[in-house]
C-alpha cells in the first residue's frame, strides 16, 4: 500500500475522533445546562434553602405566600403577603418589580408554579424556597398566625 493511503486513512480517523469529541462536549453541555439549579434570564437560583430565604428577607426581599387564606391565617412567616396561587394572575400589580420575590408555600409545589409564572410575566427577581413552610419550621425557624392584611 502507498506510504499517502496509509497517511490519508489516519486524518480521516482523526477527524471521526475530533468530531466525536466535540458531540461529546456538546452534549455534556447541554444536559448540564437543562440541569441547572440558575435561570438565565433572573441570575438567581431556581429555589434557595429556608436560611438564604431568611438572609434575603433580612436583606430587603419580599416574601410572597401563595397558599390559601385559611393555611396562612393557621401561620405564616412574620412579614409575608398573601396571594393564594388562585388569585396571582390578577394580583400582580401588588408585586414589585425592582426587589427581590421569594415564593413560598407549604412543600414548594405551588411555590414553584407560582414563580414560573411569575417569570413567565416578566418579572426578573423571583425564586422559590425548596421545601416550603415545613422545611421552614424543621429548620427552627418562628411562625405566626392570624388573618392577612388586607392590601
């Protein structure tokens, strides 16, 4: 065989080689993307822990409880504004634009409904606490109970 078939064969196995490191890569990118705990469009995280929720708060975040009139009047976190998910649609000139949201609920589910749709409608500072009232109560944080403001 002449010495150029022999040269010729291992460019194109390289190529077949650098091509499939580069779907490799590819595809590892992606999926760690699609993974991501981050939106891009807010920069914040998706959900944060009942501790980074009490630092926000402290730090100026609102806290928007999207449970029920009846869960919230049993407790609630000292400082949070009732809008049962129900209602968020028609609510959300209440919200703020330019201050940080945190959703909470009693597990995370509506929570996290209620910030995907938040998000959905334009607003940029929102997530959700992972785990909900009860993951704030296991970490020994206080409640209080009584009716909502009326706003």
């Amino acid at each position: 065989m002449p010495p150029g078939k022999n040269r010729k064969k291992s460019y194109t196995w390289t190529i077949v080689v650098l091509l499939a490191a580069v779907l490799v890569a590819v595809l590892v990118g992606i999926r760690t993307g699609a993974s991501s705990s981050t939106p891009a469009a807010t920069g914040y995280p998706k959900e944060i822990s009942p501790q980074r929720a009490q630092t926000e708060m402290a730090n100026g975040a609102m806290l928007l409880d999207v449970r029920e009139v009846d869960e919230y009047t049993q407790s609630h976190i000292a400082g949070s504004l009732l809008v049962p998910l129900s209602d968020l649609s028609t609510r959300l000139q209440e919200l703020p634009q330019n201050r940080m949201i945190i959703v909470v609920c009693r597990t995370g589910v509506r929570a996290a409904q209620g910030r995907d749709f938040l998000l959905a409608s334009g607003f940029s500072n929102v997530t959700s606490m992972s785990g909900g009232i009860q993951a704030w109560v296991a970490a020994g944080y206080p409640m209080e109970s009584g009716a909502p403001l009326l706003s």
